[in-house]
C-alpha cells in the first residue's frame, strides 16, 4: 500500500514537473530557477491584490497557428476562473517560430486593448527577448501591465459588468501576436551627433528638465554628459526600451513641478511628496561641468514593488540626508514621519 501510494505521488510529481504549474509552464527552459521564482512571487500578489491571473506559457514546439492555441490554452487552463470575473491573461510565447501572443479575457478587454498588447510587446518584449533575457523580459512587461490595470482603477472601468449564465470561454480571442527575434543579440543604442543639449546643468531643475527631453526624443546614447561618469557606464550595459522610457515619461510630465530639491556636499536629490508613490526620487551629483543623474546609485538603492511603489533597499547610504524627516517601515516604504 505505501508503494502504491509513493508511485502515485512520484507519478503526479512527474505529472506537474512536466506540465509546469498554473503560474509558470516553461516548456523550453528558458527561464533561470531564480527568475520563475520572481516572477510567481509577483503572480500571486497580481491575483491577490488585483484580481489578475496571469499564466506564461513558454512552447518547446512551434503550434503553427498561435492565436489559435492562445485561445485553446486559455480554455485549457481556466485561465481567470480563479478571478471573481474573466479577469485571465496568457503570455505565450514561441521560440521556435519566433512569435509572442498575450491573451486577455473578456473582462480584461477595456482595459488592456489590442493597440497597447500589441505595443507592449514590441516596445517592451522584443528588446529583451532579442537581448535573450526572457525572463526580466517578462517581469518588465507585467510591470507595464500593472501600471496600465491601477490606472484604469483610477478612472473607475475596472469593475467588470456581470453576466447572466456564465461564459462558454474565458476569452474571445483579444490580444495581441508579434514578431520577436529571440536571443538575436542587444539592441544597438544610437550615438547622437550633437549631445551639446544634454549636458551636465547648472541645477538640479533643470538636469529633469534636460532629461525629459530624452524621455520624450527616446534618446538611448548612454554617453550623455547629463548622467553621471557611473551612470554612463552602466547604461552602456543596461537595456532601455522604448515602453520604459514612454512610462517614466507619462510619470514624470504628471509630477515634474512637484520636486523638491535637497542638496548636501556635492549630492542631491529630488523627491515628491510621499503621496506620489510611484514617483520615485532622482539623486543627482556635481561634476566640473556641472549637476548629473546618478542612476548607477539609484538602480541599487532604489526599488519598486508589484504595484510599481518605491521604496528603498537601503539606509547606509550618502544620500539618506534628503530623507531626515520621513520615516520607513522595514520594507523600506516611505511614510509621513508622525
């Protein structure tokens, strides 16, 4: 009886390993142990918290026509009957023929249309896919996706409508297909032929003004005199999509007048009121030529969470100054001091 019973959980141990789980079935492997990790922490508080059930499917073979098995997957699973409404979406993705589809159900339709899937995945996937990082191709894409469903919270469509009997399938076929050249390499960052305009600058106020210009131009040359000499070197490695820098553009355009600036021996920092949870702060510092960005730093100390709300991932730091009267909980979020 015991054998019986150890061959029947070896078999369904088996059984799952070979079928993923119903957050994450990468059949190709091309997702790293630490990313699948990652990425199903953020799954489960998309569920939790926003009532999305997001499932990535990733094909060890080409179905051919991949609109149609989206469609089939989607029933398959039950994607979105875990959502009090049809509140499902599939990220698949094949390898093989080179081609993405994301999945959306019926009442995920206004918020997510057709144009923005299918701008997501060209402006945010692609390039990551190409550069062969699947996996933070995925995680920044759902960041997108998140941003996209918080704001449709706020204008109030999110609530979706009920329907009488049920639903024969979860989705209609919405979506979205798109080419994508898996592991093809890097994407190139032009060098622009005059920078003189985005030097360093004679303030903090004007270093964001400056740098909006780059959100709004999509300007990738990661030699600009307005970062800082490490800034300048890490973005020579980083990879900037177009969808990043429209989404920090539509942020910053909203807060840009509500910075304050704090400086302290040859450093600064511009942050918004703690209300703005989504806008994080910019630190800055002083060369010869003048103020620079110092994303080097704030890519290390600065994070954000599944509902895109920094915190910082750390206290010892020589930019802490401009925080003296504010208090954060041990997550590192920012709070009113009281």
């Amino acid at each position: 009886m015991k054998r019986l019973f150890y061959c029947m959980l070896l078999g369904l141990s088996l059984l799952l390993s070979a079928c993923g789980d119903r957050y994450i079935d990468d059949r190709a492997g091309l997702m790293s142990s630490d990313e699948q990790t990652r990425l199903r922490s953020f799954q489960k508080k998309l569920l939790q918290e926003l009532d999305i059930e997001l499932q990535v499917v990733v094909l060890d073979a080409s179905p051919g026509d991949l609109d149609a098995e989206a469609v089939d997957l989607f029933d398959e699973r039950g994607i979105g009957k875990r959502t009090k409404g049809a509140r499902g979406v599939l990220l698949l993705i094949d390898p093989v023929a080179g081609q993405v589809r994301m999945e959306t159900g019926y009442d995920l339709e206004g918020i997510f249309p057709d144009a923005f899937i299918g701008y997501i995945e060209q402006r945010q996937m692609a390039p990551f896919f190409s550069a062969g990082r699947i996996g933070a191709g995925i995680e920044a894409t759902v960041e997108l996706v998140v941003g996209k469903a918080l704001g449709a919270i706020d204008e109030g469509s999110y609530a979706p409508e009920e329907k009488a009997g049920g639903l024969a399938h979860l989705s209609g076929g919405a979506g979205a297909r798109s080419t994508v050249n898996i592991g093809g390499g890097m994407p190139a960052k032009p060098v622009l032929d005059d920078a003189s305009a985005f030097g360093a600058q004679p303030s903090a106020e004007q270093v964001l003004a400056a740098y909006l210009e780059v959100l709004r131009g999509r300007i990738k040359d990661p030699g600009l005199g307005l970062y800082s000499p490490e800034t300048r070197e890490f973005f020579r490695k980083w990879l900037v999509t177009d969808a990043q820098q429209d989404n920090e553009r539509r942020t910053l355009e909203a807060h840009i007048g509500q910075g304050q600036v704090l400086q302290r021996d040859g450093r600064a920092v511009i942050r918004f009121p703690i209300s703005k949870r989504s806008m994080a702060p910019y630190f800055l510092v002083r060369g010869e030529e003048g103020w620079m960005l110092d994303f080097a730093t704030m890519s290390i100390l600065v994070g954000f969470n599944h509902r895109n709300q920094w915190h910082l991932r750390s206290f010892d730091h020589p930019f802490m100054f401009a925080f003296e009267d504010w208090q954060f909980d041990r997550n590192g979020f920012p709070h009113p001091e009281e």
